[in-house]
C-alpha cells in the first residue's frame, strides 16, 4: 500500500510539472503575440482599448514565471490536509537574515592549508562558471562583456558575503535564464532582485513553504531550453573538428558531473589542444622559383614548437636540395621564413634561429624573414641575429630573387673572364683582377654580416637587395 501511495504522489508530480510547462508555453505565445498585435494596433489605429487589453496580455506573458509558481502554491495550499500535501514542496525557510560574524578568522588560524585549496578549487570552478554563462547570454542578447568587471564584482561579493556567512557568490545559468524570459535588460534588475529576496526573507518565508518543487524545476526549464543550439556542434565540425571534440567531452562531463567539474574537464582539455598544437603547428613549404623556398609556420614560435619549426626547415632544406638535384635543376640558394603569425620569440626560439642561421651560412644559402614585427627584430638583434627582414612574403622572395640572380651572373662574368685568360695565354690580368673585386657570389653573400634587421630599413623599403646595395 506504501508502495502504490508514492507510485500514485510521483505520478500527481509529474502532472503538475507537464501543467506548469503547457502553462508557461500557452503564457509565453501569449506574450509573442501581443507583442506582434501591439505594434500592428499602434500603427494602424493608434492607442484604442484593442491596444491597451493586449497590453495587458503582453504583461501577463511577461509575468509567466509568479503566475505559474503563485498559481502552484495556491494549489498546494488547497490540498493541504493534516499537515500533508500531495506535492514535494520546498517546506519551512526560517525567517532573518544572516548577522556580522568573524568567527570564521578564529578557524582560518588553524585549518588555513585546507581551507586555502579548497578555496582555490571553489574560486576557479565558480569564476569559469560564471564567465561561461555571461558569455552565453551576451551572445544571445549581443551585448559585450568585461571579463576584469566581471572578476571584480565576484571577488567583491564573495569578500563582503564570508562576514555574513554566505554562499559563494557566483552566476547561475538557471537565475539568469530566468531573469532574460522575464524581460531584465540592465544590472539593476539585479538590486530589485536582491531587494524583493531580502523582504521575502523577513516576511514571505511562510508563504514560499507551500511552492511545489515542479513548479520551479518547470521554470528552470523553460528559461533554459530556449538557450540550447543545436546548430553550434555542426557549425564547429565545419569550421574546426577539433573544437568539436572539446564541446562533446565538456558537454558530456557537464552531464555526468555537473557543470562546475564538466567546464573544469572542458577547459583542461581544450588547453591540451592548444600546447598539442603549439607542439607541432602546421608548416608549408613553397618552391618559388630559382632556387628560393618559401616556408611558412601557422602559428607561434616558442620553446614548445621550436625542435619541431627547427626540423621541418632542415627537412625542407635537404629535402628540396636532393628535389632539385634528381630533377637535373638548380640548387637551393635563399630561403625565406614567413614570420607574419610569430607573436614571440623566446629564448629558445631565439636560439634555434642563430643554429638555422650558421646552418645556412655553412651551406652558403641566404636567410631571409617576412612579416617580423619591430619587437622581434629588436629581440633578435639584442640575441646577436641579423637577419635582411621584409615587410610581407613577396618583397621577400623578389628581394632573394634578385640577389640570387646577381651572385649567378657575377658567377658567370668570373667564368667568362677566366675563359678569356686561357685564351690570350696569361694577358689580361686586370680585367680578371676588376672581375674577381666583385666577389659577392652567393657564397660570400650568405657567410658576410647583413645589415638589414627590420622591414621599415631602406634596403627592405626600397626593394634593393643587399648585394646591390654594397
């Protein structure tokens, strides 16, 4: 018989939560249609009674949430019988506010190892909620948020609520889909808030004992399922897979674990992608012509990718030059690194372009950047590395172009000339000696200091290469 009486109380439940739900949608359409109604009314015939009732249908909507829950709670308070009720409700709330109490100073003294994890745990957890749901609704209601204003103000809260023995202070995705259905557009819907929870405490507990706990899971409800897209998930596998994973696992664990633990997992594994990108971010290598290479790095340079950008540029190097050699065609002789997604370059990195630099002088091959911003020249300059740097990726390649044009035809008068000399048996020893002064052959080129460091130099503006300029 126990068995049927809380089989037949769990079914009345369910009822009252699909009402409060058919109520809400009924109330909600309601208020999306006279909104429509109120502006064809004003319109075409001004401020008429017409107007003014669906007026006040547009405030019934609005008002859905205490129409359903007062609602609820009268029905409650009807079948209230010898201190029984059919309804799970919320039950007795004792009056009063909480007092001043400092008390909490005295077990800080002796607990403060525990007490301060735990308290890092709770900040994180409750600032990453609270920033995951200002930025949900400041995407739906396309507003811009202040991360620093928002840290602010928890911080604030939290300080002032440990003297009152509060809750931790942080943002709640079901008050606040709640607060957007109502119609709340600015933060002082938040102080009518706290105003109206401060009177209910001092005089309305009595009252808030007989709401039905479906009566505010309906609620909940509601407000939230209006937040969900379902179009996201699609839109990230299109744009980026890897983003669609991180949602599935945050999304997943939110379920399983509940959004505090689920956002915490999400964002550990979403900064997993980022350093297993930062460990080997995407390079390609572009043969321009001439024997120059272009090699561009998606991404940045640091002490996390710099092994991997260092082997890909002697792997392209190498592995172009045996290209180059089994297709009968010339070698390589410039290469231009393509630094316009370089945010920094740290110490290692810095290094490993001094070892890309030697390599290349050993190699006789020039060395050439694209795109490096006026504080990495300065940064690499301050290292010890010069290297001729231009503006955008084409001035470079034309810039390598040049010189590696130049060094070949000085190659080849250095030939001729010494061709003629054969020739003439021995004379014409100043024309071989005016010849070989203009030994800027490639080789030289490459093992000689540059004097380019940065793209606003007037060798990089001007477009002359630094043979020609010398």
């Amino acid at each position: 018989d126990c068995g049927d009486e809380e089989r037949s109380e769990d079914h009345v439940r369910r009822i009252l939560g699909v009402t409060c739900l058919l109520v809400l949608f009924f109330l909600w359409v309601l208020q999306k249609m006279s909104e429509m109604r109120i502006h064809y009314e004003l319109q075409e015939y001004g401020k008429t009674a017409r107007y003014y009732l669906w007026k006040c249908l547009w405030y019934m909507g609005l008002m859905r949430n205490i129409i359903v829950v007062c609602g609820a709670a009268l029905l409650d308070y009807c079948l209230y019988v010898d201190d029984e009720t059919p309804f799970y409700v919320v039950g007795y709330i004792e009056p009063g506010l909480q007092s001043f109490d400092i008390s909490f100073l005295e077990t800080f003294e002796t607990e403060w190892a525990s007490l301060l994890v735990h308290g890092l745990v709770i900040a994180l957890i409750g600032l990453l909620e609270s920033l995951a749901i200002a930025k949900s609704f400041s995407k739906k209601n396309k507003y811009e948020i202040n991360n620093g204003q928002e840290m602010v103000a928890l911080g604030m809260c939290n300080i002032i609520g440990s003297f009152f023995q509060c809750y931790p202070v942080t943002g709640s995705f079901s008050r606040s889909s709640v607060n957007s259905e109502s119609g709340v557009k600015t933060q002082f819907g938040g102080f009518w808030t706290g105003f109206i929870v401060v009177l209910c405490l001092l005089f309305l507990t009595v009252v808030f004992s007989y709401i039905p706990m479906a009566a505010l899971a309906a609620v909940i409800i509601f407000a939230v399922v209006f937040m969900i897209n379902f179009c996201i998930p699609v839109q990230m596998w299109k744009v980026r897979r890897l983003g669609t994973v991180s949602w599935v696992v945050t999304f997943t664990c939110v379920l399983l674990l509940g959004i505090e633990y689920g956002i915490m997992i999400g964002v550990v594994f979403d900064l997993a992608l980022v350093i297993a990108r930062n460990l080997r971010p995407d390079t390609h290598v572009h043969d321009m012509g001439g024997g120059v290479i272009l090699m561009e790095v998606d991404g940045g340079w640091n002490y996390l990718s710099v092994n991997f950008v260092k082997e890909k540029v002697e792997e392209a190097l190498y592995w172009e030059r045996k290209r180059f050699f089994f297709s009968h065609s010339t070698t390589v002789n410039a290469i231009i690194l393509d630094a316009n997604k370089f945010n920094e370059l740290d110490m290692t990195a810095l290094e490993s372009m001094r070892g890309i630099q030697e390599d290349c002088k050993s190699e006789h091959i020039l060395l050439f950047t694209a795109g490096l911003s006026d504080e990495l020249c300065d940064d690499a300059q301050g290292f010890g590395i010069v290297i001729p740097n231009f503006k955008t990726a084409q001035e470079a390649v034309a810039a390598a172009q040049r010189e590696v044009g130049l060094a070949i035809a000085i190659q080849e008068r250095i030939q001729q000339a010494g061709t003629r000399q054969e020739e003439n048996g021995g004379y014409g020893t100043f024309e071989q000696e005016s010849v070989s002064s203009q030994t800027v052959t490639l080789r030289t080129a490459a093992s000689r200091p540059n004097s380019v460091a940065r793209g606003d130099d007037k060798n990089s503006s001007s477009g002359t290469s630094p043979s020609e300029q010398e």
